[in-house]
C-alpha cells in the first residue's frame, strides 16, 4: 500500500501531537512545551499516570481523537503493536524511535517488513531516527535537547543522521530553519517524501540535504523540477561517496565512474547546489534563504584592508567568482566619496579615512552598490564583548544596510572568521533583508554555489526542447548487475564494435581481418602503410597490455613478424590503416550504474586514462551546450586549444562524437551494457575525429 501524502503532511504539520513510552516520550513534551507549541499533546504510557503534567492514556485507542504526529519510542517488536493501532484510528504519521531493523540484517529486515505492513498507509519517519522539529508551529517530536528557535519562514533540512542533525540544530550562524527532519531507515518516508511535503508549504524558502543516497531518482528528478518552478532551491552535502561495488569494471568507462560522480552529474543537471562541509551548508542555505539564487557570479567587494581584499580575491578565484573591473564613470563616483590615497578597484579597500563616519561609508557604500553586480559583500569582523567598540562597527553595519536600501540591491554582510559576526548584529541584517555569513571561505562556497543555481536555472527556463530539460534516469529491466559482474556478458570484438559505431555516424579506420601471416602482409600492402596489427578477440579488454596490437607498422618484414608472435596465442588478427596527424585523445563511453542507469562520459584518453582521471559524467539526454560545458570543465581541455603552439584540436569533431554516442543508447539502449572508445583520435580543426579502440559490452542475456 503506498504512503498518504496527505497525511504525511498533517504528520509534519501537527495540530495535536501524541507520545509514546518513557524518558524519550517525556523530553518529546518537555521540547515541544519550551517552542511553545499550542496544540493537543497527549502521553501514552500503560503503568504511569501523568507525564509533565499532562495525563497519561494507557492506550493510543483510548486517546480522544486520532493525533497529527506520534513519536513512539519503545522496543522494536512493540513498535509495531502501536504502528498498527494508529494506522487504524486514522492518526496522522508516526516516528518510530526505536533500532533493530533494516540497519540491523536480516532479522531486522523482516521486522521493518512487518512494520510497513502495520502502517499501511500511514506514513513513517525512520525507523531507528531521532525524530524532526517544525519551527513554524513549535513542535519538536525530538528525544532531546536542541538549539533551535521559532521562525515565521525558513529552510527545511532532511538528514539520514540524528546525531549531524542535532549539531545542526545547534547552530549559532542564524540560518532561520522551519523544519529539521532525521529520516533514519527510511521505510516509508525517504528524501523524496519528505521534498514533496516541504513543496507543499509556502513557508519554506529553501531545502538542505544531508544524505548518502536517493531511493527514487526519477521521482526526485520530478522534485527538482518542481522546485525549481516553485522558486526553492535546493543544495545538497553528499557523503559516502564511494563506487558501487558490485559494477562491472572491464571497461575504463565503469572504472572511473563512482556513485559521487553520477550524483554530481545529476545534481548539475538540475540545478541542485553541492557543499562539500556542515558550514558551507549552513551558510549557502542562509543566503539562499535571505537573498534566493543569484543570477550569476558577479560580485563587488568591501573592505579596509588590502589585506582582506586581496584574501577575497585569491579565494573567489578558486570559486569561479567574478570580480568585474568598475567602468571609468563607476570609478570615478566612487573615487569622488574617498581621497586620493585609496585606488579604486574591485575588491575595493576603501582605508580607514571614512572608518567610523557613518555617512561617508554609505556614500562609498551606495556608490560601490551602484554597479552591475549580482551580489555586494561587505567584510567586517567585530569586537567581542566591548559595548563602546562595538558601536563603530555599528555604525558600518548601518551604513550598509542603507545604502543596499537605497539601491535596492543585493548585499551581504561577511566575517572573516565565523565567530566575528555577533548574533545580536546578524539577527539585524536578517531584518533588513541583508545575509549574515560566517566565514569568508564558507561565504564565497555560498556565493559560488547560488550562482551556480541561479545559471541552472536560467539555462532551463531559457530550454526550447523539454526533452532535454531533465536527465534519463532508468534501470534496464532484469538486469543483475552482480550476476553479470561474476559471468562473461557478450561483447564484440574490435571489428564488430567499431562497425556499430561507424551505424551512427563514426568515423573509423580501414580495415581487413585475416587468419595469417601472409594474408596480413597482403592487407597492409592493400591499404598502405603504416598499419596496425592487433589481436581480433572479444576476450581482451585492454589490447595494449597484454601485448596484442602493434602500432606505425612500416613495412611487410615488421607486419609478417607480429602477424607470427600475434597468430601464435590467437586465432584471427586485424590489419588497420593507421590514424595519421592527432592532435589529442580522447575517452568517450556509455557506461551503465544499478541506479542512474546508462551515463556517457567523455575526458582525456590513451593509455595513462586510469592514471590521469580527468572525466566527466553527463546524464542523456543531452545536447551541443552540455557536451561543450562538460569538455571546459575538463583539466586537460587546454591540449585541445593549441597549448604551447601545438595545433588546435577539432572540438566540434569531439562534440559530435558525444552526440553520436548519445544516438547510439537511444537506438541500442535495451541492448548495450557499456561502450569505450579509447581513443578517439581528434585531428586539427575541421579534420574530424577517428575512433581507434573500441570497447562494447552487450547486456547478458
């Protein structure tokens, strides 16, 4: 049976809460009294007859009406008793404290079975979770302490972990957080769920992931979209991110893919932010929160020191942030607010000679903010504890907050360091629509990841084919990825694979398979030198290593000797015409993963490929400007732009070969397990591209 959505909602939205069991279920009344919340709250225990003053019903049957949200904190095997009765009387959701199921083996796979079927239709947060809080309306289903406050709007924050999710909630960077939700097992309500309810309230203005993976990818593709069309972005800290193990790894393709990769192809896509700490989270969500995503990168930045502003920069470059250079008649009204000494620039170090003048900071200020940024960042780490101090810096503060008034533009105040901020003051700029960040290489990993979305974004709003919007995110039916890992799947031989790609369009060598020595000799005579010889087999993956192909063969002596060594352990050789004045290499593959499905990926080539790494991931389908994002995002890419005066690679030859793979899974998508080409020989601008190697692995039948 599957999950209520609507109940769902009333779970985590509760008008009347009911506990269930001990200490835990006393401190869930003890937190929701001390956030105020004002609905029913009731406390089921069968021996007690009170529990922080409220009266205790010995059943969940004998309470006076079905509750919103339960928090059941009992044993397991009880849990289910209690599960069962409150799906019956309609009860909204529960949170089902307890551990000992899925995460516990077999035994307690069963036992979490056996709770789904208890629940029915009701939703279940975790099990073996610590519970969520819900700001807006003060109610903490939470067995413990928390630094959380209430707040009218906010950011919601799922996590699969209890413990990282109460350090969040004690976090004292004032991100204004409206829901704090731990997922544990998730048996009924996983991340998708739990994105869909938060969709539903116009009260979140943002939504945190912390999670080590997605139970649903093409829901939560659905989801990304969804929120984008609502205007809440979304950022993600994803951790464990290591490959499946279980992947078939025969293939270059399947070796350099791991689960992080795909989860950062498919995050990309999307438009769904990456951090990679708790802080960058917190910061990015709380500038998301107070000023939504950035158009783009383009920043201003102040400061009085040049110290602090070349700090900016040197970092900022590292986050792909653009500082651009103000025009004449920019510089010149932001020169008239300052004396002679201070050189206007972007950072700007505006000295300390207009330091504690409030009205010539906001001259500067305004005049600084009057340019064509996305966002305007003022540096300022305050005193600690000194009323008197405290005050100069104040009048900063103020100076800022209205000069961004007056302009009407975006503006954020950053301290250096995290605790250079005082609550007291952040608190202020939150009132005046104006982000308090702390930490200046958290700040900018904010900055950088809301420009990111906000570039997302536009590129979605601005797509012509809907087709193309959302990533492919399938599974091949009956496909055992396990099962084909331990047995030999069908893959072509060298010849076979590259007539297949020449069916869409490849260009390949020519080439004539032969069974001896002298008919090896007749082909290469055939199609002129220099050849290669390689080994025709559907057994090898990696010719190279093992010593089956040569290469630059010149004459008939040197193609009759390897013909002989080669025909010696193999029964049928290949003679190709060699591929002639490359410029660059190049690795392009299908490769397929249990859960995203099929991927292509293209990066640098040839034989070093594992050792060099340089890949990237793109999910199908995909277009001309994915493709060419994803090769400038390549470290190797200079090589293909003439680096040191070499010639210039043809770029849009590697583009088209993309493409062409991305028909070829269209086509053959039922049918094909992995593709690597390695490599694809890419000639000078205009020449094209020729596929040296190929790799293809079909699915078992």
């Amino acid at each position: 049976m599957s999950m209520d959505r609507t109940r769902l909602n009333r779970c985590l939205n509760p008008a009347s809460i009911a506990v269930v069991g001990g200490a835990e279920a006393a401190r869930v009344i003890e937190q929701c009294h001390k956030l105020g919340f004002n609905g029913d709250l009731w406390a089921v225990h069968p021996q007690r007859d009170s529990m922080h003053g409220l009266r205790c019903y010995r059943t969940v049957q004998a309470l006076p009406q079905p509750p919103d949200a339960t928090f059941i904190a009992i044993p397991a095997d009880s849990s289910l008793e209690v599960v069962q009765a409150l799906a019956r009387r309609g009860a909204g959701g529960a949170v089902c404290y307890a551990s000992g199921f899925k995460e516990t083996g077999a035994p307690g796979k069963q036992r979490q079975q056996r709770l789904l079927e208890a629940a029915g239709a009701m939703p279940i947060i975790g099990p073996n979770c610590y519970g969520f809080i819900n700001l807006l309306c003060g109610a903490a289903l939470w067995p413990d302490y928390h630094g959380a406050t209430r707040t009218e709007r906010g950011v919601a924050i799922f996590s699969q972990s209890g413990n990282v999710s109460l350090n969040l909630s004690m976090q004292r960077r004032l991100l204004p957080v409206a829901w704090l939700v731990t997922l544990g097992n998730q048996a009924s309500v996983g991340f998708e769920e739990a994105i869909a309810a938060a969709l539903d309230n116009d009260r979140i203005t943002a939504i945190g992931l912390h999670l080590e993976g997605l139970n649903d990818l093409p829901r939560f593709v659905q989801l990304a979209e969804r929120a984008r069309q609502q205007g809440i972005p979304m950022v993600a800290l994803k951790v464990g991110r290591s490959a499946h193990g279980a992947r078939i790894t025969l293939s270059h393709t399947a070796t350099l893919a791991g689960e992080g990769a795909l989860y950062d192809a498919l995050f990309e896509r999307l438009g769904v932010g990456q951090t990679s700490t708790p802080e960058e989270l917190i910061e990015t969500l709380k500038l998301l929160s107070v000023s939504g995503v950035l158009p783009g990168k383009r920043l201003a930045s102040l400061s009085c020191s040049g110290g602090e502003a070349t700090l900016v920069a040197d970092l900022g470059e590292r986050q792909q942030l653009e500082f651009p250079a103000l025009t004449p008649s920019h510089r010149q009204a932001v020169q008239a607010t300052l004396n002679d000494y201070v050189q206007v620039d972007n950072p700007l170090d505006y000295h300390t000679f207009i330091w504690g003048d409030e009205e010539r900071m906001r001259a500067t200020f305004g005049a600084m903010l009057d340019g064509n940024f996305d966002l305007t960042l003022l540096l300022l780490d305050m005193p600690h504890a000194d009323a008197v101090a405290m005050e100069v810096w104040q009048r900063a503060v103020h100076a800022f907050i209205a000069a961004c008034r007056c302009s009407g533009k975006k503006g954020a105040v950053v301290a250096s360091l995290s605790e250079g901020l005082p609550q007291e003051v952040g608190q202020g700029l939150l009132e005046n629509g104006i982000a308090p960040l702390h930490g200046l290489a958290q700040a900018l990993t904010a900055v950088a990841v809301a420009g990111d979305i906000g570039a997302a974004w536009a590129r979605a709003a601005a797509a012509t084919d809907t087709k193309l919007l959302l990533p492919r995110v399938a599974r091949l039916p009956n496909l055992d990825l396990e099962w084909s890992a331990r047995h030999a799947s069908p893959r072509l031989d060298e010849q076979q694979a590259k007539n297949l790609l020449a069916s869409v369009g490849f260009a390949v060598p020519q080439a004539i398979a032969v069974t001896s020595p002298a008919a090896a000799v007749a082909a290469a005579e055939q199609l002129g030198y220099p050849v290669a010889v390689k080994v025709l087999s559907n057994q090898i993956a990696h010719k190279t290593e093992v010593g089956a192909v040569a290469i630059n063969l010149q004459s008939k002596q040197q193609v009759r000797a390897q013909a002989t060594r080669m025909l010696g352990c193999a029964e049928r050789l290949m003679v190709e015409k060699m591929i002639e004045h490359a410029v660059a290499e190049m690795l392009l593959g299908i490769g397929y993963d249990r859960q995203f499905g099929h991927y292509l990926m293209l990066g640098f080539g040839g034989a070093l490929v594992e050792l060099i790494g340089d890949r990237q991931l793109l999910l199908p389908p995909v277009n001309q400007w994915m493709v060419r994002a994803a090769i400038k995002r390549l470290q190797t890419a200079p090589l293909l732009h003439g680096y040191r005066r070499r010639p210039p690679a043809d770029v849009e030859a590697v583009v088209d070969s993309v493409l062409r793979l991305n028909r070829l899974l269209d086509e053959q998508a039922n049918a094909l397990l992995e593709v690597e080409i390695n490599p694809l020989m890419v000639k000078s601008e205009k020449q094209g591209a020729v596929v040296a190697d190929a790799l293809i692995t079909m699915r078992t039948p």
